[in-house]
C-alpha cells in the first residue's frame, strides 16, 4: 500500500513536471517568433486575436455602420430583351470603418495600412436586389480589403452582374432603355446600417465602349423604404437603399446601313421599275415581274428583320413597322401598276377617243377626226370623179359594149384602191390612238411616281425622324 502511493506520488510529480516545461517552451517558443516577426504580423495577431468577424464592428452596438459605396459599370456585355435581363461587369467598391482595426502607426513602425484577407473581417451585405446571377471575377478567399490605421476598410469586388431590366423596344432600333437597381443591406436596418454614395473616377478610367449600347449616364439617389415584417412582434422595418438608374441607347448604324437603306433602295427600284417609261411600246409585263420581284424580295427581308428584332408585347418596333410599310409601298404599287395596265389595254381595244384633257399634254401627235373626215371626202370625191369621166367621154355606138366591160373594170380597181386606203386609214388610226394612249399613260406614270415617292419620303421621315423625336 505504501508503495502504491509512492509510485502514484512520483506519477502526478513527473506530469506536473512535463506540464512545466511545455509551457516554458511554448512561452519561450512565442517570445523567440514574436522577437523574429515583422511589424505586419505582429499587428496582424494584435487585431485578429479576438476579432468576430460575424458582428458589426462597433463598441457601441446602438451606433450605425455607415457604409459608402461607388458600383462603376466597366462595360456592358449583353442585353437580352426576350430575357429582360442585363449582363454588365461592375466594379464595387465599398468603404466603412472597423472600430477594431484600429492602431498606432508608431508602435509598429510608422505602419499606415494593412492589406488583410477579406474572408477574416466583417464585410456588410450590400448588393442589386434586381440581380439575377451574379459571379465574381475573383474568389472571395483570394480578395483583400485595405485597412489604415484609422480603421476605415476598403473593399472593391469585381463582379460579372445580370440584373432585371424592363426593355421598352417600340422605338427599336433607336430605343433608350432605363435600367433601375436598388443597392441596400438585406438584413441589417438604417438603425443598423447606413448606406451613402461617394463620388470617384474610377468608372471614367475603367469604362470600355460597347459595339451596340452607349451609356447616357449612371446615377444614384438615396432613399428609404419601409418593408412589412413578416414577423408579429416587428410591425415594419425600414432600410436605407441606393436606386441607381442606368440609361443607355443602342447604336443603330448597324440597322440603318445593313436593313434600312438597302430596303428604300429596293422600294425606289420597285417604284422606278413600275412607273419609269421605258418604251413607247406601253408594254407593262416587264415591269409588273419586276414589281412582283421586289415585293418577293422586301417579304423575304421583313421575315430576317423580324428574326432579329426584339419580341414585345407591347406592339410592332420601329423598324418592323418601317419594313411593313415599304412592303404596303411596293404592294400598292403593283396593284396600281396592274390596274393601269388593264385600263390602258381597254381604251386601245375599245378604239376609244381621249377626251381633250388628256389629249392636251400633246399637242404635237394630236389626235382629230378631221384627218378620218378628210380621208372620206378624198374617197367620194374619187368616186366622182370616175363617173363624171364615163358620162362626159365621147364614146361611139360600137365600143358602148367594150366600154361598159372598162368601165366595170375601172369600177373594181377603184373599189379595190378605197379598200386598201380605208385598211390603211383603218391602221393610222389605231396607231394614231395607241400612240397618244400611250403618251397619255406615260404622263399618268409619272404622276404615280412622284406621287409614291413623295409619300415613301414622307412617311419615312415621319417613322424615323419625327416620331422618335419626343
């Protein structure tokens, strides 16, 4: 019994022994890394020794966080507007001050600032509360916050952001779309956290032009917003958001050198095609498979228009209506085209006469009836004339018979020779009037051009310029 005491007397001395000396030679251990660090690791086991990085950083838990903050849009890289969404890189800077990264720069070798993981410190929840996806450029672990000796911590995130943004595409392709993102902590309060803007120019330095959106501007207002809470005991909650507004605009010179000018040069052709006199023939049926052959082509080019352009509900953009319209253009003028050929063919087959309206833009090829009266009066005065020769002639009694047989002779060929003049008449005549017809329809034409054309300018100028005006 004696013995067993001893040896558990000698047991508890010997740990107590080993207890001893670990702790000196961790004590000295620490002493001897503590003598051999730098100033930035001796400052650095100074702050994060007891620091939570799960609560504000206040020695004053009534006070608020004020937290600054300055999102600059580096570029944007896509705008889906069947998605209605935006996709941007952003750069977020936020500032705040850590009352508990504090220190004197004197004990630690005039040591102004710290560059320190930002995983380790307090980093307010501040975000878009429009975002839809958002991923960051750079790992949050491998992102460092700058901290000075006045505790004010400088974070900036970089950031591939896709936010909700409502397209208004009526006046596509030269639409201004407005883009609202509120900025706000999702669970802290204004009596928690306070959020302000601060002015830099780091979005100037960093900004780089889009090859189909320009950026008008980026501004931010400060606001308050009062939420209903979902829980009883709290009746509301207010907090304090930032609301950027973005306001951009599309390029459209891909739009107009690629769809719009070649479409009205199209038209025009089509309008030429239809109306230009391009003989003196009256001859239609070319112009008509030229119309039709440009009617195919702006159908053809609406349905690649259509392809492209955004899908709205709101109704039909700009630029599908200007296409439809050049399409009612080309239409209508075919129709037209169509329509005077049917009415020409009809006034020639019908060997109608034009009224003198009409027949007053050419007086040089006029067509009278008293070329027709004089060709009729030749005609009986020849048929005179022969019988007056066969009753005045001195003709005897013998060559009565053999006269009588000339006579009938003389009979025919004057009958043959007024037929063939009145066949002949009959083709003045019917060239006469298809000629003055056709100088009649010539000038109808070219009304009809400068009719359509004036009005393709016009409702041109209305569509582009006029209405997207205000």
């Amino acid at each position: 019994m004696l013995a067993h005491c001893s040896v558990a007397f000698l047991l508890v001395n010997n740990e107590r022994g080993y207890d001893e000396t670990v702790e000196q030679w961790t004590r000295g251990h620490f002493d001897t890394d503590e003598h051999n660090s730098s100033h930035e690791q001796r400052l650095f086991r100074l702050l994060f020794s007891r620091y939570n990085r799960h609560l504000r950083p206040l020695k004053d838990s009534s006070k608020a966080v004020k937290v600054y903050i300055n999102p600059s849009i580096s570029g944007i890289i896509k705008a889906d507007e069947l998605d209605q969404s935006l996709k941007f890189f952003q750069w977020f800077p936020m500032i705040w001050k850590d009352e508990f990264l504090e220190w004197d720069p004197s004990q630690y070798g005039g040591l102004q600032y710290l560059l320190v993981p930002s995983q380790m410190i307090w980093v307010p929840d501040i975000f878009a509360f429009t975002t839809m996806e958002s991923k960051e450029v750079m790992p949050l672990e491998k992102t460092y916050a700058r901290v000075d000796y006045r505790g004010n911590v400088n974070l900036v995130k970089h950031q591939f952001l896709t936010v909700r943004c409502q397209y208004y595409i009526l006046l596509f392709p030269f639409d201004i779309q407005q883009c609202r993102m509120p900025f706000g902590s999702w669970a802290y309060t204004v009596e928690q956290v306070e959020v302000d803007a601060f002015e830099s120019r780091l979005a100037q330095q960093i900004f780089e032009e889009n090859s189909e959106w320009e950026i008008i501007s980026f501004s931010g207002k400060r606001e308050s917003v009062v939420y209903e809470s979902f829980s009883p005991p709290i009746v509301n909650r207010t907090f304090q958001e930032i609301h950027y507004d973005l306001v951009f605009k599309r390029k459209p010179n891909f739009f107009i050198y690629m769809i719009v000018v070649p479409c009205s040069i199209i038209v025009h052709i089509c309008l030429l095609g239809l109306f230009a006199p391009f003989n003196t023939n009256g001859d239609r049926q070319e112009k008509l498979t030229l119309g039709l052959t440009t009617l195919l082509t702006v159908a053809v080019l609406l349905h690649i228009v259509t392809g492209e352009m955004p899908k709205s509900a709101e109704g039909l953009p700009l630029l599908g209506k200007f296409i439809l319209w050049e399409l009612v253009v080309c239409a209508t003028a075919v129709a037209v085209s169509v329509l005077l050929m049917y009415g020409h063919r009809h006034m020639i087959k019908c060997r109608r006469v034009p009224p003198d309206c009409i027949r007053n833009f050419d007086s040089k090829r006029k067509y009278d009836k008293s070329t027709v009266e004089s060709y009729r009066m030749e005609e009986h005065l020849l048929a005179e004339l022969a019988e007056k020769q066969f009753h005045h002639s001195d003709i005897s009694s013998d060559d009565i018979h053999e006269s009588s047989i000339n006579m009938a002779t003389i009979d025919s060929c004057v009958g043959d020779v007024i037929s063939v003049k009145k066949q002949i008449l009959q083709i003045q005549e019917d060239i006469a009037l298809q000629e003055h017809w056709n100088i009649a329809f010539e000038r109808i034409d070219m009304v009809f051009l400068l009719l359509f054309l004036s009005a393709n300018a016009v409702s041109t100028y209305i569509i582009f310029v006029y209405i997207p005006g205000p």
